[in-house]
C-alpha cells in the first residue's frame, strides 16, 4: 500500500482506480495516509487557511435531490428568499471583517434572474472581494453574462462520480450534464469548485475511488467532501450517515492527488463529529467557510439535519473559524486565496 502512496505522489495519472479503492478500504494505512496529506498540504500551501464568508440567500429549489432537505417535494419547511439590498448588506459585513471571499449560495432558484444576480455580483464587486457563486446549474449564457460582472469562481458539486447513482439521486438529470456544465464555466475562466458526498446510501469504495480520479482528471481548482446526513424529510431518511474517518481518507487523498487544490473543512463534517473540521484541517484542507447567513434564514438553509452554527449570531462564526484555525494549529490568511497553481511538482520522501 505505501507504494500506492509513493505512486500517487510521484505518478497521479498513472494511479488507478482499485488502487484508490484499495487506500480507501484498508484502515492500517490511516496514519500514514493522513501524516502525507498534512506534509504535501504544508509543502505546497504552509500553515494558511483561507476563509470565505458564505451568505445562504435563498432555500427554493427546484429540484428533488434525493438526500437534500431543501428539495422541491420537501413541504416541511418554511421557505425564504433574501432580497437583493439584504445580500449586498451581508457580503459588506463579510468584508468588513476582512474576509475576502464572499460565497454567495442557494437552491436552484430561477426567481433570481440572470440580471438580477449579476447586479448582486456588481455590487458586491464593489467591496474588493473574491466572489463564488454557488446556485446550481443555469444555462450557458447566464454562467457568461456573471463572470463578465465580476465573479471569479463557482462551485457545483459533481456530487458522485458513479454514474448510476447519480441519475438515482437526481431525478432526470445526469453526471454527463453536470460535466459539461463544469467543462463551460472552466471555458468561461472562473475557477471551478466540484466535490462529493461520502457514505450515500449505494456508495462503495470503488465509487469514491471515482469521485478521486474524476477530481484528479478535472483538475479542479476547489474540492468540497463532506459525509452524507440523512435528512428526516428525505427519501433517504433511514439510510446511514457517511463517516468521520472515510470522509478523512478522501479529503486526504484529494490533497495527494492535488497538491495546490483548495479544499474546504466542511460544515457537515463539523456536523458529525465536534472536531470534524479540525481534524479536517489536519488531513489536507486549506480552507473554512463561516456562515453569514443572517436570522432568521440561517436555520431554514437545512442540507441536513443538526447543522451547526444555526443559533450563532451574524459574525460569531467568522471569529470562531479563526480560532478554530489557530486552536488545530494553522494559520488565518486574509488573502483572496485563490488556487496557487503549481506546475512542477516537488518530489516527496518518505
Ligand atoms: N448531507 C450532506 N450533504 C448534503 N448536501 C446536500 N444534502 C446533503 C445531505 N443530506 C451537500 C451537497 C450539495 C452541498 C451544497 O451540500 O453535496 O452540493
Ligand atoms: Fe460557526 Fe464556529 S464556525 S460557530
């Protein structure tokens, strides 16, 4: 197994995906898989840790994702949407804590026009931040019109690189679709955010091994893991969560594979485990993203149940991420922390 690891490091498109599997499935190579992570993190990145203030602004969706809490059929809960000055008033707050990214997400809401979004991007644009969109798939031209306003990254989850899960998951639609929608908006020049669940309910290692060298293979520039939770109001209430330890392994190995990627400490690991993202921070991810989103939004933006930081005040999470950081023992960057392209790789001994 160790000379997987060497492979990884020293020929990741070689590296195939039973090898991946196999990492995944054995537990004695834990240790080491972790420790790697941390050296090529630290090596590549050193000891910063980006952060980027996420405002949730609206929970309509129209789709019906089979995990999500806030799908469409879902009518347990209380739908909102922030109005255009509300978001321009949080993304000021976010830089006015010296926070330089602004990540600005929502369900698939076509409420939101294509000007309407792009007039956000525009104002906000105004407060010298980096800003990520993350509201789902939209069409061509939309994607073209937001960057030509100013946005500089967005984020779509590939979700599963398994295929057939996919279209189970997601109703009438396609991991090809998906694909080629990533595929345009790296056309377009943002930089491109994907990334999966870990533990969805037909998910095995050989599915995630998937998930690593479709990463690998996109070149992509952030990658967001988080286990799976089940949500009460889902089809998939009853499934099993994802776990604290497979969800380490991917988030590690996506460093390996990816030395100068940002990966995010994600809020549904600090989910189920009250070091989650700690721990997270440990294995090979370089970024936090507080929420921001304001009361009494905040708890209705629910992915999953018994998320985190839902009764915290509006800026409690950006000063608790940045002691979170310096308590793992990282180090808070106030830069806009975009990809930091490497193009030679540095050899690793181990
Ligand atoms: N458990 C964990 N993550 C979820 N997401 C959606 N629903 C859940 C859930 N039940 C994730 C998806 C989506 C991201 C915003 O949240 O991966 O892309
Ligand atoms: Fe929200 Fe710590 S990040 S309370």
């Amino acid at each position: 197994m160790y000379e997987i690891l060497q492979k990884i490091i020293k020929h990741p498109q070689k590296v195939q995906v039973d090898e991946i599997a196999l990492i995944l499935s054995k537990e004695e190579i834990n240790v080491k898989l972790f420790a790697l992570a941390d050296e090529i993190r630290q090596r590549y990145l050193g000891k910063t840790v980006y952060i980027r203030g996420i405002i949730e602004f609206s929970n309509y969706c129209k789709n019906s994702c089979l995990y999500c809490g806030i799908r469409a059929q879902n009518k347990d809960i209380s739908r909102y949407r922030m109005s255009v000055e509300q978001i321009i008033e949080r993304a000021r707050l976010v830089s006015q804590m010296g926070i330089k990214t602004v990540v600005l997400q929502s369900g698939e809401d076509t409420h939101y026009s294509d000007k309407i979004i792009a007039q956000i991007i525009e104002k906000i644009k105004e407060f010298k931040v980096a800003i990520t969109l993350s509201i789902g798939e939209r069409d061509f031209n939309e994607y073209k019109l937001w960057k030509e306003a100013g946005a500089d990254r967005y984020l779509m989850r590939h979700e599963t690189a398994d295929e057939e899960l996919y279209s189970k998951l997601h109703p009438n639609d396609s991991f090809r679709t998906r694909v080629e929608h990533l595929k345009k908006l790296r056309e377009l020049g943002y930089e491109v955010g994907v990334g999966s669940m870990v533990g969805l309910p037909g998910q095995d290692d050989l599915s995630l091994a998937k998930d690593i060298s479709f990463v690998r293979d996109f070149d992509a520039d952030m990658v967001g893991i988080g286990p799976f939770i089940p949500h009460p109001s889902t089809p998939l209430r009853d499934a099993q969560p994802g776990t604290l330890t497979k969800t380490l392994k991917m988030i590690a190995l996506t460093r390996l594979f990816l030395p100068d990627t940002n990966i995010p400490a994600t809020t549904a690991l600090g989910t189920i485990h009250p070091l989650g993202r700690q721990l997270a921070l440990k294995c090979g991810a370089n970024v936090i993203m507080p929420n921001f989103t304001p009361a009494p939004y905040r708890s209705l933006y629910t992915l999953y149940p018994n998320k985190i930081c839902i009764f915290e005040s509006d800026t409690a999470c950006g000063e608790c991420t940045k002691e979170l950081i310096r308590s793992a023992g990282y180090t808070a960057s106030d830069d806009f922390g975009y990809r930091r392209k490497f193009y030679e790789r540095v050899t690793c001994r181990f």
